[in-house]
C-alpha cells in the first residue's frame, strides 16, 4: 500500500496501482508507504498473532464447541471486503 499523505488517497501496487509508480494520481507528489505496512512489521505482526493470539482463538473455539452451559459463543467472522460488508458480518454474529 502506498499513501499520499497530504490528501489520504491508496493505492495498492498491484491491484490499485497509481498512474505513475510513485506518485500520486491527483498532484504527481511522492506516495510513501507507511512503517506499519512494511514487510518487517507484518512479519512481526504475524509472529505475534501466531504466538499470542492463534492459542486464545483455538482455546475459546474449543470451548463454545463443547455445549457447556457455560461456554461462550464463538463466531468467526470473515474479515475480507469493505469495512459496510465486515461490520454486517459482525452484527449478524452477534444478533
């Protein structure tokens, strides 16, 4: 992903390219890609949800699947899509 800061407008390389590598579409200013997503941070974000996140999933996922009375429920949510489609999905799950 690649930002044009001043105004906010992405661009994907690949799939929402701007005109010109590097600039922006609008003004022609440089587009810069933002620390959070270079390869380094969602390599370290992946460890973290693999090490931290991954057992909580799989715990409570377990535990709804038992049918105790006490157990919570579980929903897995896609996560895919516009942020409208997303927040339908979750709303459903919850309702």
């Amino acid at each position: 992903r690649r930002v044009h800061v001043a105004s906010g407008r992405t661009y994907h390389v690949k799939f929402n390219p701007p005109k010109t590598a590097g600039k922006d579409d609008v003004t022609g200013e440089d587009l810069i890609q933002r620390d959070d997503d270079k390869e380094e941070t969602v390599r370290k974000r992946l460890e973290v949800y693999q090490s931290q996140t991954r057992p909580l999933v799989d715990y409570y996922s377990r535990w709804a699947a038992t049918g105790d009375a006490n157990a919570p429920r579980y929903r897995k949510i896609d996560g895919t899509g516009s942020v409208d489609q997303i927040t339908a999905r979750a709303l459903a799950a919850l309702s």
